[in-house]
C-alpha cells in the first residue's frame, strides 16, 4: 500500500546556503558551507552553457521532522574546463575544483627582451625628462636671481641720485649772505 505524503505531515525549510570562490593559478574552487548534511544527500551538475548547479535535501528517518533542502545555481568562469570539474564533501563542506583550460604561459626569452628594452626606453625617457625639468628650473632661478640683482641696482641708483640731489638742492637754497654772513649776524653786541 502507498503512503501518501501528507500522511506524513513533511515540512521543508529552504535554506541558503553559505559560498566562497576560491581563484588559484590553474584552477577555481567554490566551497559550499553544508553543516547536517551527507554525501548522498546532495547532486552537483554543470550545464553546457556553464551554468553549475548544486542541490540537496535531508533524507529523515523522522517522518514528522522538518526537512532542510537547497538549491543554488553558480556562473562558471569561461575559462573552465566543464569537462574536468570534480567535487568532494568533507566536514560539512562541498569543494567543487574547476580547472582551468589554458594555464598562463609564461613569457618567452625573446618577449621578455622586447619588455626589458621597451622598460629600458621608458627609464631613459623618464629620466631625460627629468633632468630637462632639473635645466628649465635652474634657468629660472638663474633669471629670477638676475631679476632681483637688477631691482636692488635699480633702487640703488635710485637712491643714490636722490640723495646727490638733495645735496645739490641743499646748497642752491643756502643763504643769499651766505654762512659767513650768518656768522656775522650772531656776533655779541
């Protein structure tokens, strides 16, 4: 006789389940946090447009329990190989490794010359620009130097032909008597 499922009053409780990426040199791992559960409790599948999917449901022996149960989709990175993903559950943990297809390929010997050179070009560039910089401002201290040198002449100058001036104004606006001739009004009576 079949049992039917409302006879055994099933309650489901849809979790999320928790995730992380992992990213190394040749391969992705995503781990999946699903404390409770087993091995044969949960299916990993991937699809042909890279879509990975991941679910799972607790088999209770307890018929009046409730029952946990997820379901999660993932984007697989392009440049995974769906052929090769393998999973694994352990600790209440579900690592699903996703190799990459091409590894990255170190530069070869020539490449890595063509890089040097064009680093080289760069420094030697930096550096010629830097020491143009170094010239244009020592040109402009130098001028500005001269600048000032020429100011303080100038006011110099300035001064000095005020002050012959005054000298020479001073001894044109001198007494019509001239000094003897003060002198003399001083004299005791």
């Amino acid at each position: 006789m079949a049992k039917s499922a409302a006879a055994y009053n099933v309650v489901y409780e849809d979790i999320e389940p928790f995730f992380e990426w992992h990213t190394e040199e040749d391969f992705h791992v995503l781990v999946v946090m699903l404390p409770g559960f087993r091995r044969e409790e949960m299916k990993v599948q991937v699809t042909s447009n890279h879509i990975l999917k991941v679910s799972g449901e607790e088999k209770k022996k307890d018929k009046t329990s409730v029952v946990r149960r997820f379901y999660k989709e993932f984007s697989v990175p392009r440049e995974a190989n769906i052929n090769q993903i393998v999973a694994k559950f352990e600790d209440g943990k579900l690592y699903i490794k996703l190799p990459k297809t091409m590894t990255t390929k170190k530069p070869s010997p020539r490449h890595r010359e063509k890089e040097e050179a064009v680093s080289k070009a760069n420094k030697q560039v930096s550096q010629k620009k830097e020491e143009e910089d170094e010239a244009i401002n020592k040109k402009k201290q130098v001028w500005k130097l001269m600048i000032v040198g020429f100011i303080v002449a100038l006011v110099m100058l300035v001064l000095v032909i005020g002050i012959g001036f005054r000298s020479n104004a001073m001894q044109h606006y001198s007494s019509p008597l001239g000094t003897s001739d003060i002198q003399e009004l001083f004299v005791d009576v």
